[in-house]
C-alpha cells in the first residue's frame, strides 16, 4: 500500500493515520462501532435511505469510513440492471454494513444478500445497523475468514461483491470458480481496483482468463476526489 505514500496521496493517508493514533491514545472505539453509535442515535428506525445518509454523514464530517458510499452506488445499480429476478448476492467484506444495505434495498425484496467480514467489531458494526434498517430478514452477516466461509457455501451466487483485503480478490475469487459458486452470467463487481490499490494480478486475470466479460467504471475513492476504479466482470463459464 505504498501508494497511499504518492504526493497527491499524501495529506490524505497522513490525517488518517494521526486520527487513528489519536483515537488509539484517547481509547475511542473503532470507526464502525462509532459510526453504529451514530446511527443510533440519528437515523430513523426501520429506513434503510436514512440508515444510509447517517453513515455518509459520519464519513463526511466525523470520520472517514471505508464504505462505497454514493458515488459508487450507480455501479451496483448498473450490476443490478443486467440481472433478472430474486439475486442471490454474495459479499466478502461487510465493514459497517453500508454496501448490504444499500443492495437489499434496491436489489428487490426477495433478494437475499450474504456477507462476510473477518473483523468482529464490524461484524457488530454491520449487524446492528442491518437491524437499524430493519433488514434483517434479508441479510446474513457471517463472521470469520472469506478462505473459511467460502468453503461452507453451497448454492451459487447471481451477485458477488468484493470489497475485502485487495490481496485476497484473485484467490478468493478462484475458490468460488472451484467450488462452483458461480454460474453462467454471474457479476463480479470488484470494488477499489483502481492504480492506487494496487490490483493488477486481479485484473489480469479476469481480462486475461477467458472467464469473464469485463467493464471498468471510474471512480473515486470513497468520500473522497481521489481517483479509483470498479471492475464488472460477467462470468462466461469454463
């Protein structure tokens, strides 16, 4: 993650990496825990479109959080465009929960979303502002590693989002090819694949596979100016 290190970079990585110093000095909470306790208190129970706003603001004016946040949600909203009926969706990466919720309300009631995060606070962190959204009945939060879970799925996925550790893209997505988790037409949408996360081996393979049908979309890094990237890949089958 040296790129974080560029010039234009910088000041950015720079007052992140004094907050959380701060916030390890002070004994705060983690980002998501804080950002739940945020929801709590200001978004209205049972709205999946405040529960959202609240965690923009958050982001925007008291802490930067790695969700998509709106800049990206067009790009899930193209996904969701090329797929017909219920969506099965699966997501490596739940954080605060910000992406889950955004997909189970516009996705369509019978969608059904699972998502996976290795970090125990987020996993609170996304259940409880899953809860506060009251959605549920349609999102399943499951904790532990994605090399873990993914060996415990069964049926395959219309619908997988990557928005995990950037080093795990390629072989996660390689276990769910070997398992079978994917179908004919399945999207994988590859958040973060922009110059400065570094994922070229991701991106090399899925363009240079024969797999996959692919669309790359510009973007920001999120809350952010910064330049990044999100990667549509429709599986062909092999």
């Amino acid at each position: 993650m040296w790129r974080f290190l560029m010039p234009r970079m910088i000041g950015f990585t720079a007052k992140n990496v004094w907050l959380a110093l701060l916030d390890a000095v002070l004994r705060r909470a983690p980002r998501p825990v804080r950002a739940l306790a945020y929801v709590r208190e200001n978004a209205r129970e049972g709205d999946p479109d405040d529960v959202l706003a609240k965690l923009d603001d958050f982001a925007t004016n008291v802490r930067w959080l790695m969700s998509i946040g709106p800049a990206k949600d067009k790009v899930l909203l193209e996904a969701r465009s090329r797929l017909q009926g219920p969506i099965r969706v699966l997501e490596l990466g739940a954080y605060a929960g910000y992406s889950s919720i955004f997909m189970a309300s516009v996705f369509g009631d019978d969608s059904e979303i699972v998502s996976v995060e290795i970090c125990s606070q987020c996993v609170d962190a996304a259940r409880g502002n899953i809860a506060h959204a009251g959605l549920n009945d349609r999102i399943k939060v499951i904790s532990g590693p994605s090399s873990d879970v993914i060996t415990t799925l069964e049926k395959p996925f219309d619908l997988v989002f990557l928005d995990h550790w950037k080093h795990l893209y390629l072989e996660d997505l390689k276990a769910l090819e070997q398992r079978n988790l994917l179908r004919r037409g399945t999207l994988i949408v590859a958040d973060n694949v922009g110059e400065v996360f570094g994922a070229h081996q991701y991106l090399d393979y899925v363009r240079g596979c024969g797999h996959y049908d692919n669309d790359n979309f510009a973007a920001t890094i999120e809350y952010t100016n910064f330049p990044d990237a999100v990667e549509i890949s429709t599986y062909r089958g092999q």
